[in-house]
C-alpha cells in the first residue's frame, strides 16, 4: 500500500523531504533553551547577576525566534507536500475510474467510489502532513531531551523509564483495540453517502411519492449505525488522555522526590532540577504526540487501503493485444451466450441469435427480463460469462474498445444529460459537430421543434441532470445525441417511453428512411413501439421466448399475444405519458 502511495507524492519530494530537517532544526533549538535556562537560573537568578540574566536572556530569545522561523518555515512545506500528494491521489483515481467497467463501478459502488476520493483522500493527507511534521519532531525531542536531561543529571530521568513500560502497554492496547473499529467507521461513511446520494438525485421521485419520512428514517439509521461505531472508537481512544495524564503526573512528582533529595545532598542546582523537569515533560509531550500518530496513522491506514484497492483495481474489460479496429458492419451474433453480474447467477441464458445488419429489431419482455443486460453486451459494457458476442463478424473481444463503442450507439434506460448548453450536450456525442449536423440530428429525434421554441435554442442551458426539460424532451434530446456519433449500431434501450405515440411513430418512420443502413435495436414496453420492426425478441426470464414479425409471434407466442391483448383491452394502459 505504502509504496502505491509513495508515488503519489512524485513532484514534491523535495518539500517533503525538507519538512522533516527544517523540524529537525526548530527541536534542536527549542531543546537547547531550557539547557541553557539552568545557566540562567543559578548563574543569573540565584546569584542576583543581572549582567548574566541579560546576556543569556538575549541568547534565549534568539534561540526562540530561529525556532520559530523554522517552524513557520516547516508548516509552509508541509502544507504544500501534503496538498500536492492528496491531488496527485485524486487525480491518480480519477484516471484510473475513467477506466473501469461498469462491474468496476458495480464492485466499488458508486458512493464508495464518491467516499474514497473525498474523506479518504483527506484523511490521507493529514496523516501524510502530520507524519512529515510530527513524525520527526515527537521521537527527535524525546531523543534530544533525554541526551540533555542524563547530560544534567544521570539518576533523575531513569524516573521516566520507569514509566515507559506502563505507558507502552496502555498504547499498544488501545492501538490494537481501535484499528479494527475505524475500519468499520469508513464502511459506514460508504453507507451515509449511499442514502444522501440516492436521496438527491431522486428528490423529485421521493416528493412525489410522499416518502420524505421513510427517507429520513433511512438516513437515521445509517447514521445511528455511524455513530454508534465512531462512539465506540472514540471511546478507546480518549482512554489515551487519563492514560497520559498520570504518566505525566507521576513523573512529576518523582522527579520532584528524588530531585529534592539530590538538591539537599548538594549533588544537583535547583535550575538544573527545572531543566531536567522541562525535559521530561518535553518527552511526555512528545510521547503523547507520537500517540495520536499512531492513533491517525490507524485511520489513515483504513482509508489508505481503501484508496490504493481503487488505485489497483483492474479494468475488467481491456483492449486485446492486436484489436481489430473497424466495425465492418452492422451485424451481431449473440453465440450461446450466459451472463451473469458479478457473484449473481446467470440472469441471461443461452442467448442465440443473428441479426443482419441494417435491420430493425424490437426487443420487448418484462421489466427485470434481461433486456438491458442483453444490449449492454454488444458495446461491451459488461462482458459475457459464456458464449460470444459477435459485431460486424467480429468477437466483441477482440475489436478496439473505443471503435466498438463509437460505432455502437446507445441510448440508456437511465439516461443523462450534463449540465451545460444543448449544443454542449450533442457535441458529446460529436465533438466538431455543426450546428447544421445537429439540428438534422434533433429533426431525426423529432426534437427540433421544441428546442427551437427554447430561449436561446442551441444556447438553452440544460441544468444538471436534465432537470429543466420534461422527461420526453430528455430522452429525445439523449437520441439526437446518440444519432451524432453516426453509428453503425443504434440502440434505444425504452428510450421513448416518456414520448407520445404519434411522435415516436414520427422518430421511427425517420430512422427508416434516413438511416437504412444502420441495425436499429428497440427496447420498448409498447407493442405499439416494435410492431413494425422486421423482427421482434421476446425475452422472458432471461430467455429467448421468440424471435419473428408482428405477425409471426402473434401467431404463435404465448407471451407475446398475452402482451399484446393487455395493451389492446387494457384502453389507456399504453397511452403515453405525456410529456
Ligand atoms: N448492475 C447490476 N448488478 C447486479 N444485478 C443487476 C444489475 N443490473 C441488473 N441486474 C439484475 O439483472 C436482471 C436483469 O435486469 P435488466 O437487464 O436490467 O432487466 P430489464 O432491462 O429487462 O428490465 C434483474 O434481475 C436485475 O435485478
Ligand atoms: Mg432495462
């Protein structure tokens, strides 16, 4: 884990190797004042010499403002070291994700990829600003201090090795204690930002339906869950401060013991006594300090591993070697093919079919049948468990990612608009296209009238998520962007559903005359959307019920007459949903 991340901090080694020396320097100084402080005391202070109080005074301020200088300096560095290494982490997801396939994404999820690049990341970068700062300063001002306090006297600080023991052990318990805990902590930060996530993207879904109290009950609990583990984890670790306390005190209180015996047995100066006090309480300090890193290297260690698990993830579906790099035509070939999500059982089965390019299939079958996960294997969004998928004759493995997903256009069940103009949007699709290319685009998805009817037409800003144009708007506006990348594969995944049915009969009626040679497939609810296609696939439970024309399955598929009867005598049942 370390060394994934160690690469991360390329371009700031210097500052981050600097750190540690400009703290090294601040402790030097600061350890050297209450060293020089005795003098002060029984030199200056005791002997009434106000020569000496001022001399050595004078020193000690400019020991003091080097200090300072240097930790000012340090603090600087760090902040830049440690910025720099958590951008060079999120940029390093960020290009990794762009990656993934989509049971990449399924396997992280998408709020756990959302929670992994933002408060792991951060937590990351404290405990990398931290060990650079405090990680050289805690064990160097213990080391220095002890050197300096045996240097004044060598009985007085065996009384805080005494205490060591006693201290190491209450540390390691809490350490050992705490680790698995925070674990649990992140998990439940995947979840909080799980329901947040789903609560605003679908706030219009859960108005609607009257669910907000549901929904906060939801939130409750997620976050009670939270609670309860970060809790129990403080808990443990505020143990850390009584446990520091009377290590602290009853180094003080030895040392004040034995340091007075030592004083009247003339052995030792009252200024050395505050010397060797100010040391020990510099190495508790510093013990106490090395306590909370190890207490945040705990977390950050959490957080770090779930990092670097997104970091080494392989992208499930690669390029081969030696791609095939031209769609030859519009043809697929489904061979025998099982699928299956990750871990899940075979959702699709024995799929087995050819369809020739140029043609307009429909595609119609219960809601959770498999249609969606059928069409996404022929742009290879996900790939098949058995079988193959064949496109322009060849295997879907062995053609270049991005040829393939050019040449197959698909519009999504979920579809998704960017924030941004329409021209934008549709230049998604084509980046140089012109305004001509996509007003033709928008005629063909009968989208042209309304965007013209828009303020500013083109220029209409579209907010995020599409929420500022109606649901059919949307989809037609998501089939012109589609139409852009002129396809040799379209598919329409109930990509009309929201549109009435006099204009998706409109749409169809132009891909038929405007792009015949482009194998059109249709995913709709409707019969009335895939009637007049050349053949029609009925799915049902992940199977091929039948394949053939309107009239064929009428004539012989059971599912496809029972469809049929309940939208016919069903009156309004497949009226559109008005957009
Ligand atoms: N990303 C996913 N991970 C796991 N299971 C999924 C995923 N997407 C869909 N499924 C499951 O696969 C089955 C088929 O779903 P889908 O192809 O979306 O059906 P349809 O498009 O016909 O409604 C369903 O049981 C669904 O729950
Ligand atoms: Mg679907």
């Amino acid at each position: 884990m370390l060394k994934r991340l160690l690469k991360c901090v390329k371009g700031y080694w210097f500052y981050t190797l600097v750190t540690p020396l400009l703290v090294l320097a601040e402790v030097l100084m600061s350890v050297l004042i209450p060293y020089r402080m005795a003098d002060l005391i029984d030199k200056g202070v005791d002997a009434g010499n106000m020569d000496v109080i001022k001399s050595i005074g004078s020193v000690l301020l400019v020991y003091a403002f080097i200090s300072m200088a240097f930790g000012i300096l340090s603090g600087i560095f760090s902040a830049i070291a440690s910025c720099g290494f958590a951008t060079n982490v999120r940029h390093d997801m960020y290009y990794k994700i762009q990656t993934f396939s989509f049971s990449n994404v399924d396997k992280f999820s998408t709020a756990g990829l959302v929670t992994r690049m933002t408060s792991d990341v951060t937590r990351l970068q404290f405990a990398f600003n931290m060990s650079m700062r405090m990680a050289a300063r805690a064990p160097a001002n213990m080391v220095f201090a002890l050197i300096m306090s045996f240097r004044i006297n060598k009985k007085l600080p065996l009384v805080f090795l005494a205490v060591l023991p006693f201290l190491g052990f209450a540390l390691g318990f809490i350490m050992k204690k705490a680790m698995p805990l925070f674990k649990k902590v992140f998990e439940s930060y995947d979840d909080v930002n799980r329901v947040v996530q789903e609560n605003v993207r679908g706030i219009r879904v859960v108005k609607s339906f009257v669910r907000e109290e549901h929904e906060i009950e939801k939130f409750g609990a997620v976050t009670g869950m939270l609670k309860a583990l970060s809790m129990k984890a403080e808990r443990i670790v505020a143990i850390n401060f009584p446990v520091m306390n009377i290590s602290m005190y009853t180094c003080s209180l030895g040392v004040c013991w034995l340091g007075a015996k030592l004083i009247v047995g003339g052995e030792m100066t009252t200024g050395q006594l505050m010397s060797v006090m100010n040391y020990i309480l510099q190495i508790l300090m510093s013990l106490m300090m090395l306590s909370m890193i190890f207490l945040n290297l705990t977390q950050a260690k959490a957080a770090g591993d779930r990092v670097v698990e997104v970091l080494n993830e392989e992208p499930d579906i690669k390029n081969c070697d030696d791609p095939v790099m031209e769609l030859k035509d519009g043809s697929i070939r489904f061979e025998h093919v099982d699928f299956a999500y990750a871990g899940g059982k075979n959702c699709l089965r024995d799929l087995d079919f050819e369809i020739k390019s140029g043609e307009t299939i429909g595609i119609i079958g219960g809601t959770g049948t498999g249609k969606t996960s059928m069409v996404q294997l022929i742009p290879r969004l996900y790939d098949v468990r058995s079988g193959a998928v064949y496109v322009g004759g060849d295997n879907v493995k062995d053609i270049d990612l991005k040829t393939l997903r050019s040449g197959v256009a698909m519009v999504l069940q979920k579809n998704l608009l960017f924030s941004g103009t329409i021209r934008a949007n549709m230049q998604w699709g084509k980046e140089d296209a012109t305004d001509g290319e996509i007003w033709s685009a928008l005629r063909l998805a009968q989208a042209d009238g309304f965007v013209r009817a828009l303020p500013g037409g083109l220029d209409y800003v579209i907010e995020q998520g599409g929420s500022n144009v109606s649901g059919g708007q949307k989809q037609r506006l998501c089939i012109a962007r589609a139409l852009l990348t002129s396809p040799k594969i379209l598919i329409l995944d109930d990509s009309t559903s929201a549109v009435d049915t006099a204009t998706e009969a409109s749409i169809r009626k132009g891909f038929r005359e405007f792009m015949p040679s482009v194998t059109k497939l249709i995913i709709a609810q409707r019969i009335s959307s895939v009637k007049d296609a050349d053949r029609i696939i009925v799915i049902d439970d992940g199977e091929i019920s039948g394949i053939g024309t309107h009239e064929e399955l009428m004539a012989s598929n059971r599912i496809y007459q029972e469809v049929y009867e309940s939208q016919t005598k069903g009156g309004d049942f497949d009226e559109p949903q008005a957009d």
